[in-house]
C-alpha cells in the first residue's frame, strides 16, 4: 500500500472567497516512497519570495497543465484550493503568499507571453502572516474581487460570478475548451517589458471561442 500524499487533504481547506480556487501541481516521490504534492509556484515581480499559484479560472489552470505536460514527462494536476493541506505548509511556512491570478499577460498586438513553458500570468500577490497567530479559515478580502471584477467589466459584469459557474463544468468540457484555447492563441517569447508593467490581460472564453482582452494595472501587495 502506498504512503498517504503529504501536503494533499480532499476537501479539508476551508477558505473565505468570492470565488471557487484552482492550482495546479504535481506528485513526487522520494526514494523510500514517501510522497508530498508540490503546487506550482511562482515570483512576484521585484520579489524573491515564492508564492502558491492560485487560479480564479479553473480553465487557466487547465491551459498551463496541458503545456506543462507536453514540454516534460512530469504529470500535471488541476486541483480544488480545498485539497491543500495549508495548515501542513504553514507549520515550515508562518508567511504564506499566494498569487491570485485572473488571467495571462500579454502584448499590444495581443499575444500571450511564454516565459518558462508556461505563458506570463497575470496576478495580485496576497500574503497571510500567521506567525504567532493560529490558522482558522484564510479569508481573501473583498476588495481584491472588486478590483477583478473592474479589471474585466468590459466583458463581464462580474468576472468572479461568471467564473464561479465556468468552474462548475464538467472537466473532459474544461479540458476541450484548454485544448482550444492553446490552438489559437498567438505567442511570443520576448517579453516585451517587466511584469509589472504589462498593460494587457487576456483569458480564454468558452462562450466566444476566444481570447478576450482587458487593460490591467498595477495594485500593491495585499498582506494580512
């Protein structure tokens, strides 16, 4: 019988949010067969702390497994934010960060960004500090929804609602809709300018069989 996975608790993690969360990772092994799920990470830009990738779009999450997959023989994962076991992470780890992301950056001609196989997110970087605090329930402000919400009102009138029901299909019409979203995307992989000064947003819409397209802006780290 196989050792428990280390880190991974179906449905365990509890959360305030005013959308459902996704991340992408992935099982390694040591050589004495001990287990653990290794999320996805990324850096803040101007940062060198590592923060957990979290998906406001399942459908995102399921773009960057279908790259990864292809560029190595690891094998990529989407899985419910309720899984991770984040009161385990924080024992090594009393300054959790996470990058919420709400779609990929992109250039004025409208192509995704590549860096590092995967393309560029687009993110707002919130920090939990619970050293010397007991983890509860990890509550994600209101006001880093709302400025979601008004990052994408020329397509939605609420991103994170119409999110919330996209999230909610079934994962082999997810997974058509990635595949989908890759064939037609136009890519580069020069970055034209930082992270942080990216000016275009662009998510894979099911309804219009399309990359929309949204002006972004910078906002500060949210910490708590």
């Amino acid at each position: 019988m196989e050792r428990p996975i280390n880190f991974f608790t179906p449905d365990q993690n509890g959360y305030f949010s005013a959308v459902t969360f996704w991340f992408v990772a992935r099982i390694l092994k040591t050589s004495d067969g001990e287990r653990w799920l290794e999320p996805a990470t990324t850096v803040a830009s101007g940062d060198d702390d590592k923060g957990i990738i979290l998906y406001t779009s399942r459908l995102d999450a399921l773009v960057d497994c279908n790259i990864l997959n292809r560029e190595g023989a690891a094998i990529w994962q989407v899985y419910s934010f309720g899984d991770l076991d984040v009161k385990r992470i924080v024992q090594d780890r009393p300054v959790l960060t996470f990058m919420v992301t709400f779609g990929y950056a992109a250039d004025e001609r409208y192509r995704l960004i590549q860096t590092d196989c995967v393309y560029r997110h687009q993110y707002f970087p919130v920090t939990f500090d619970l050293r010397n605090r007991e983890l509860r329930v990890l509550d994600f402000e209101k006001g880093l929804f709302e400025d979601i919400n008004r990052y994408w009102l020329p397509h939605f009138s609420s991103y994170c609602k119409s999110m919330l029901t996209q999230n909610e299909l079934p994962a082999d019409e997810l997974q058509q809709y990635a595949e989908a979203a890759i064939a037609c995307a136009e890519v580069t992989c020069i970055p034209v300018r930082p992270a942080h000064e990216v000016k275009m947003i662009m998510t894979y819409s099911p309804t219009h069989n399309d990359w929309l397209v949204a002006i972004s802006e910078p906002r500060p780290l949210v910490k708590h």
